[in-house]
C-alpha cells in the first residue's frame, strides 16, 4: 500500500500529537485516605498508602480527621479540612456516616482503606480524565489547563508533607511507630475552571512551610468525580 504526500504528512503529524501525549502515567488516579494517628486501625492504610504512592499512574493524599483527638491522642497533622472534606463524600457516596480508615478512589468510589485487592481493583477502572501541567514560576505555582473540557470543574490546591514518622505517647496507638505518607497540610479551593485552555497562578507562599509538595486536583461541582490530576515538588 502506497501513502500520498499529505497522508503521510498526516501520519507523522498524528505519530507526533501521541508521542507528546506521553504515557497513561501523565492522568493519574488520585486515592485520598482519611486516616488519624489515634486509629488503631489506620496503620495498616497509611502503609498501603505509602506503597501505592510510589507508583508513576498514582497521586496519593492522606487527610487526617480531627474527630479522633479527644480519644487519648491528638494527631498533630489533623486538620478540620480533612472531616469536612470526608463528610462532603459521605454525603454524595451515601454512606451511613465517617470512618477511618476510608479510601476515596477519583471522588467516586468509597473503601475500607486497608483492604489491598478492592484498592487494585479501584485503581484499575478506566476513567475519562485530562491532563495538567503544574510548574514553578518566580514565587508563583502555574497550573496549565491546556484541554477543552465539556464542563466546568473546581480547581483544588493540596499540599502535604511526604513522609514523616510518629509516636504516639497515648491513645490506640501508644508506644507504636506510625510511618505516614503524603500528609495533606492545607486544603484550598482556587476557583471554577470553564472548560477553556487556561493558565492559573497561586503563591508559595501561601502554602505552609512543612509541605514538601502541591497536589491539584480538578474536581466536578458538589465534590463529584475528580477529572484530573498533578502534582510537584516544594523542595527546589
């Protein structure tokens, strides 16, 4: 079979377009575990967590709730964000009411956090997402929205902090090592994007000084399904 002069134009042109698309891992799945230090059942999540935040096609949160505190132990990474946000999934997700440790996979699907193959099999759904660029500019994170999208999405701001570990002195967990990963440090709506190719800044400075790094999440009305997703690096 012969190729014209403009087909084959064409094909390179579309060969190009797919090379610059990248790979699945430029759309990842965001997992978001609301988990306390005073939960005895946590641990086992934060370490899944953990594992998965590894993965290339993952961006992994975990939030914190404060509604453990007042059990023996205050968590000094919980923040009233991280309930809030819990509540607005139990309500869309029809849940009876909060637990800890619960996995939302995409702001869709609702788990019992520890429980390994429902997470793999959650992560393995075919979703319809677009991409985002996040960068550094000056004092300014830039997030690039460079698709058209069909619908109006919430622009979300997260940062967390890595890694760090702790030990509790009292509660469920007294005496025991908590390792924990991605820890979300503040939690900030930036506004609604139309749809259109368009570029949003925000402060640094804004973000407080133990994040590590800035997750953004592009999220449907009413704390509907997330769309898309990135993060970066605070560290250089």
């Amino acid at each position: 079979m012969t190729i014209s002069a403009p087909g084959f134009v064409r094909f390179l042109m579309l060969m190009a377009a797919a090379a610059f698309a990248g790979p699945a891992a430029a759309r990842p799945v965001v997992i978001e575990l609301f988990t306390s230090q005073g939960c005895s059942s946590c641990p086992p999540a934060d370490m899944l967590l953990g594992e998965l935040a590894k993965r290339p096609d993952v961006i992994a949160l975990a939030y914190h709730v404060d509604y453990w505190d007042d059990q023996g132990w205050k968590d000094r990474f919980s923040i009233p964000a991280a309930a809030q946000r819990q509540r607005g999934y139990t309500r869309r997700l029809s849940r009876a009411g909060v637990f800890t440790p619960q996995a939302v996979i995409s702001g869709d699907t609702s788990l019992i956090g520890s429980n390994r193959s429902a997470m793999n099999e959650a992560l393995a759904e075919k979703r319809d997402t677009l991409a985002i660029a996040l960068s550094k500019s000056g004092s300014q994170l830039v997030i690039d929205l460079p698709e058209r999208w069909r619908e109006t999405l919430d622009v979300h701001v997260v940062s967390y902090l890595e890694q760090a570990v702790t030990l509790p002195g009292r509660g469920e967990n007294a005496r025991r090592e908590l390792k924990e990963y991605n820890i979300v440090r503040s939690f900030r709506s930036l506004g609604r994007w139309n749809g259109a190719p368009q570029r949003m800044k925000t402060p640094l400075a804004s973000l407080p000084d133990d994040a590590t790094a800035v997750a953004v999440l592009l999220q449907r009305p009413q704390q509907g399904a997330i769309a898309g997703a990135a993060t970066i690096s605070l560290r250089n």
